[in-house]
C-alpha cells in the first residue's frame, strides 16, 4: 500500500506490549476509564485457556473490549487477528456506521511484537484499513535489568517502542534506576518515558505517536524521529525524561555501571547527509535487508530524494520495508536526509556502509 495525503483516515491502531508482571493491565484498566477513550475498540491476547486477565479488564458503555482468544498472539498473527481485524468494521458497527474510530492491541507479555506490526503494514487487507499509530512498552523498573538482560523479547520490545512506560518505580532502589535509565538511553534513545505510578497515566500520552495525528492530521517528522535524542546520546549528555527529570549519564560511585556489560547487542543509530538520496533507495534497501533484515529491528527516516520535490517518509521493521510515503511538504528549513537505524549485532561501521550505500558518498 501507498501511503498518501489520505493516510489519516486510516483508523489508528496502537500496540500495548510489556513483559509479564510490568504492568501492562493495570495501564488499561485506567486509560479506558478516561473520556479520550471512549471510541477505542480493545483487542487483548490472552494466554492460556482461562483468560484471567480479561476478568480484570474495565467495561465501559462507551467501550467495546474484545477478547481474542487463547494461544499467544504471535503465533497466530496470520490468521485470528487478521480475522478479528477485518470483522471489526461490520461487527462494531450500527446502521451502517463504525462505533470505533482506534483500536488498541493488548499483546500478552511472551509476545514478540514485530509479526504483529508485520501485519499491519503489509496485509492488504489490513492496511487498507488500519495504519499503525504508535508502539507502547511498560518496563518494571524494579526488575527491568534482570528482565532485558534474561528475555529477548522484553528486548525487543523496548527497542522498537516510540514510547516508554516506567512502572513500579516505588519499589526500585536508585541504582535500580540509574541502570536502567543508562541502559535504555543505548537501546532506544529517542522514545518518550513516562513514569507510571500504579497504572495511572493520561491516555493521550500513548496516543497519536505516529507521523500523522488523527486529530490535526498533519506530519510531525520532528517528534517522530527526535533526531536530538540520538545525537544526546552520542555525546553521553544527560538526557530529560518527559516529567523534567535529569537522567545523568556519569557515575559518581566507587564502581562504574557499565551499560554496555549487559551485552544487549541492541544500539540505535540516526545518520543525516545533505547530499539528495539515489531514486533506488527503496530496492536497494529491500535487497539489503533480506540479508540482514533480522537484526535490523526498526528504521525511519525523512528523505530528500533525487528528483523529488516533497519528502519521502522512510519506515521498516526487521525485514519488512514499508512502501515510502509522500509529505506534502518538508516541515521546515532543514532538507537533509536523515535515517534512524535500531540493531542488534550489527556495528556501526556496518549500518553507515548501508547509510552511504543509498546516497551519494559511494
């Protein structure tokens, strides 16, 4: 699917996902008692035959929560949700009109959350009518460390989240944090963090995380790829979180907390070059992530395209390429090419030899 100045119409979908015991239900339970989420149709993955967690699970009037079923939800991605996803529109509707205008997807906390995103992206079906709005992570920050350093799942899903949610920060000591706050800024530099103190957050914090605002329905490129987060981090400057607080890179203990000695593998990279990109960016691209597309975990970017007078937006996970998507105009003065790469074992060397592959410094 080529996206155009339509994509807006497109009915968001924001993806919740977590670990086990982060936190995850807690969160929904409280954003969907807020009014901003009265037109939000539900999808949870439950694992299991008995569906615990469903029993948790606020039913308002104004909300149509929907149960998918049990078996983990990346392992039948290609069948039940897209099922469940083409039904939505004729099964929640009334006299011909869509009670829903976003749906949010509950993923169970064993959940790889990349098939899931595969699916929107790349199902006809599906993105014909639905479009990815933004992907939402909750970290214990009490036992976070032990979780990303133990699951390659919890991994992932912190890496490819544009937005970052700290829970249980009561019951983590101040080393607790400091780590995982040092170890997050290498992961994913550039996703907002917001500490959530017994589920409670604003719903709108987890909402229009994407290029384009249901509400406005213009592009934000600048809060999308937060280019400054990635050049923050290159720099080892402290970075703020999104309540104003100081995360301060420099240890002042007698030992040094390495980030690195947790062997994640994960690092975040965002490369710009003023130089226009070739017009075959996007083959060259598919060719070079089917080889290495795996361990590519997400990429974006805003590119200045040979013989294009308006932008193109960039966006991938692992091995999938999203067609690129038109901007009606660039959203300021400033007309570079910029690509953020998210990896795992790949070294930096390697991605800016990708980087220079589809622009004019080779």
């Amino acid at each position: 699917m080529t996206l155009t100045s339509t994509t807006p119409s497109l009915i968001p979908v924001t993806l919740l996902t977590g670990y086990l015991g982060s936190g995850k239900t807690t969160i929904l339970n409280h954003i969907m008692q807020q009014s901003m989420m009265t037109d939000t149709l539900v999808i949870i993955n439950e694992f299991g035959e008995i569906a615990l967690d469903h029993l948790l699970v606020v039913h308002n009037t104004d909300n149509v929560v929907m149960e998918m079923g049990s078996g983990c939800l990346c392992c039948t991605i290609r069948s039940d949700l897209v099922k469940t996803l083409q039904d939505l529109t004729w099964r929640f509707s009334r006299n011909g009109k869509r009670q829903f205008h976003r749906v949010l997807i509950e993923t169970t906390g064993l959940a790889d959350p990349t098939p899931i995103i595969h699916t929107l992206m790349t199902n006809l079906q599906i993105s014909s009518r639905y479009r990815l709005d933004g992907i939402v992570a909750t970290i214990d920050m009490a036992t976070g460390n032990h979780t990303l350093s133990t699951y390659n799942e919890a991994i992932k899903q912190a890496a490819i989240a544009d937005c970052l949610l700290l829970t249980k920060a009561d019951l983590a000591t101040p080393q607790n944090k400091t780590d995982l706050l040092q170890r997050l800024n290498v992961i994913n530099p550039a996703a907002s963090r917001w500490q959530v103190a017994h589920g409670q957050i604003e719903a709108e914090k987890l909402l229009d995380l994407g290029l384009f605002s249901t509400q406005e329905k213009t592009s934000d490129v600048e809060r999308w790829l937060r280019e400054e987060a990635y050049l923050a981090d290159a720099a080892n400057k402290p970075r703020h979180d999104e309540q104003g607080h100081t995360e301060d890179h420099h240890d002042h203990d007698s030992h040094v907390h390495d980030i690195n000695r947790h062997d994640d593998h994960v690092r975040a990279y965002c490369f710009t070059t003023d130089q226009p990109v070739i017009k075959q960016i996007y083959p060259t691209l598919l060719d070079l992530l089917s080889c290495m597309g795996s361990n590519i975990l997400r990429i974006k970017g805003i590119l200045n395209i040979q013989g294009n007078d308006h932008p193109m937006v960039l966006h991938g996970v692992q091995h999938i390429l999203h067609p690129l998507v038109p901007l009606p105009a660039w959203p300021g003065e400033d007309r570079r090419s910029k690509i953020v790469f998210i990896t795992r074992d790949i070294e930096r060397e390697t991605v800016e030899n990708i980087f220079k592959s589809i622009t004019n410094h080779v």
